[in-house]
C-alpha cells in the first residue's frame, strides 16, 4: 500500500512538473522586443551630431550642446526683447531627438521671472528649436534611437 502511494506520488510530481521541462517555442518578435527593452537609451554608442560636428570627434557631444545654445542665444538677440528687472536664471531645456534626426522641445515649466519678464520666452524656444538643422540620430547598436537630452541654457538679461 505504501508503495503504492509512493509511486501515486511520483507520477503526479512528474505530471505537474512536466510543462516546466518542455522547451517552449518563442516567437523572434518576442525576444527582439525583450532586448530592446534591455537596452538604455541613455547609454549609446553615438549621441546624435549635427553634420558640423563630425569634424570633432572627441567633442561630438560639446559641439552638439554649443551648436543649440549658440541657435537659440542667436534667436533670442534677433527678438527684441526688454525687461524691467535684471534675470540672471538658468533653465534646463528637455530635448527628444528622435531617430529621425528631429529635434523637438518637450514640456517644461518656464521659471516664474522670465515668464512675467518675458511672456513670448517659450514660443521663441520653439521656434529656435524646430529651425535647427536636422541632426544625426544618436545609435545603440549600429541602431538610430531616440534620444533625451536636458540642456542649461542661462539667461542673463539687464
């Protein structure tokens, strides 16, 4: 009887335990969507260059930075701008280059004292922003990715 039971016991361990031991068919869809969710966006082989940059290997990412900040310096000064108090702030401006090469402002909160001295600040941003050259995606594994990037941009105004 005992034995009986005993091999009852095993059987059903073996019967429950079976699925576990099958190899299951993944689809490759499926395993190229679990790598790609393993891979960090922020960590790229490349970060994105503007065509101007690709004469300065090791300063790709400072080129990038410098090339926005110099377009959106260059559209503030074009737009006549006066302000009745001093600002001197530094905002962090969210940028998404997509794996176009696009580059696009994200939302953002304008600090308080520019949005009272300059209301029009975040319509001249975008404008800046959307008449940037068209850029070089950033890459992750010989790959075009989006890509963010927070860049500061100091306002100093008397």
């Amino acid at each position: 009887m005992i034995k009986k039971i005993y091999y009852i016991y095993i059987f059903s361990f073996l019967l429950c335990s079976c699925d576990k031991l099958l190899v299951k068919k993944e689809n490759q869809e499926e395993i190229l969507k679990e790598k790609w969710s393993e891979i960090d966006t922020n960590q790229v082989d490349k970060p994105p260059m503007f065509t101007t940059c690709m004469n300065e290997p090791e300063e790709i990412d400072d080129c990038f930075h410098q090339t926005i900040i110099d377009h959106i310096k260059a559209e503030i000064t074009e737009t006549k701008i006066s302000v009745t108090e001093s600002i001197n702030d530094t905002i962090w401006i969210p940028l998404l280059v997509d794996k176009r090469g696009n580059i696009t402002l994200e939302d953002f909160k304008v600090p308080e004292i520019i949005n009272t001295q300059i209301p029009d600040f975040e319509k001249i941003l975008n404008k800046s922003i959307s008449t940037l050259p068209k850029a070089n995606p950033a890459i992750v594994r010989s790959t075009p990715v989006t890509s963010r990037y927070k860049l500061p941009v100091v306002i100093h105004m008397n």
